[in-house]
C-alpha cells in the first residue's frame, strides 16, 4: 500500500513540474500595434530557450539569432550579427524609443563596440525600458535598462518597423505621451540624400518614400519632403 502511495505520489509530483514548466507566459498587447505585440508576444514566448553561440534557434540562440529569428515572424530579415544590425537601422533617440525597438549594449569587456542587441518589451514613464535578449548566463529573458550591467553598457537604439507599424504612445523623458506624431516639411539642401534624411530624421527609406509618394531615388535642392515625427 505504501509503495502505491509512494508511486502514485511521484507521478503526481512529476506532472505538477511539467505542467508548470509548459504552462502559458504571460504575454501583452495593450497599447501596441499588431505588429508590436507579435514581436513582443512571440519574443517572449521563448523565455529561457538556452543560449548557444551561432544559435539561430528556434531550439537555442546567441542574442543577434534571437532578433532575428523574432523579427523574420512579422517579415523581417535581419542582419545576422549585433553589429550589422547597429549599422543597418536608423538610431532612435533613447527618449523617443518604442515597443520593438532594437537596443544595443557593449559585450563583456566594454570596449565602445556593440556586442549585444535586445528587443524593447516596454517604456517607463522615467525613460528606462525593458527588453527581452539571448544572455549567455540565462538563455533568452527580459532585463531593465535600469540594471548597473546594462546601464554603464548601453550604446544606443535601431528602429526595425515602418512608421505605420508603430503605435504612438511613445513615452518622453518628460513623461509626456505623444498620442499622435507632428508632421514636418524639409527643405532639401546641397549635398543632401535620401538616406543622409532617413538617418538625420530617425526613419527608413521605406518610410520616406511611404511618406512622399512622388519620391523616386533622386532628389533636388529645394524639394519639400513630408516627415513624421514624435515631439
């Protein structure tokens, strides 16, 4: 009779381990478009999937497979390093930062080169953030921005997504919400390009030309573009 119980016991204990390793992460999609919160949900959804170098997943990633591997789900191809990521997007200003928002930090030995990249899971009101990444200690997780190792290793942040993507509840360091973006026409000038515009105004070629329909690859002094903007 003991050993039944003993055994019926062992089984019981073994299903409530399972069950709540399987069980559901809790995920988000208040306030964000669609496409932020499949990057956000879907993110989060391998929360303590391993780390492995060169890991591209879905069973293991290092931190630039993870973004990667998360971003191909909504349509993007992602360089394959934190590096080529950095260079490949518009820099966000930390201030204006979004809900899928590509942030990059040093490696280990802080040497003024980005070593790691993470994706934006949420903005505080104070202008720190959440992201979700591939650490090599803890497999793929959500770290604050607030955290000492982060803090004195952040370098800057990419945006990925297309304006029309975004939702505006971008949070300033002001604690001000912006519930719509402005609207502003720039004057081309000498030695201006496409992309030189893209970069100074935090968005992509993809964009600018969504933005200004009539706007091929070539532009003239004194065009007027229409760019959107957060205050």
């Amino acid at each position: 009779m003991r050993i039944r119980f003993a055994v019926l016991f062992l089984a019981l204990f073994i299903y409530a381990c399972s069950s709540t390793k399987n069980a559901p992460i809790a995920t988000t999609s208040k306030g964000l478009s669609p496409k932020q919160a499949t990057i956000v949900n879907y993110g989060m959804s391998y929360l303590n999937t391993p780390y492995e170098y060169a890991g591209k997943g879905p069973s293991s990633f290092d931190c630039s497979g993870f973004t990667s591997f998360v971003f191909h789900k909504v349509g993007y191809k992602l360089p394959s390093s934190s590096r080529g990521q950095a260079s490949e997007y518009p820099k966000v200003r930390k201030r204006q930062l979004a809900v899928g928002d590509l942030v990059f930090f040093e490696g280990r030995r802080r040497n003024g080169r980005v070593g790691h990249v993470g994706i934006v899971t949420e903005v505080k009101k104070d202008g720190s953030f959440d992201f979700v990444h591939a650490s090599v200690r803890k497999g793929v997780t959500i770290s604050s921005s607030s955290d000492d190792y982060y803090a004195k290793r952040y370098l800057k942040a990419g945006r990925v997504l297309q304006h029309k993507d975004l939702a505006y509840n971008i949070r300033s360091n002001t604690n001000r919400a912006t519930s719509q973006p402005e609207v502003i026409t720039y004057i081309v000038k000498k030695g201006d390009s496409l992309y030189k515009i893209a970069r100074k105004h935090n968005c992509t070629l993809s964009e600018l030309r969504e933005w200004n329909p009539g706007v091929k690859t070539l532009i003239r002094v004194g065009d007027k573009l229409q760019i959107y903007t957060h205050p």
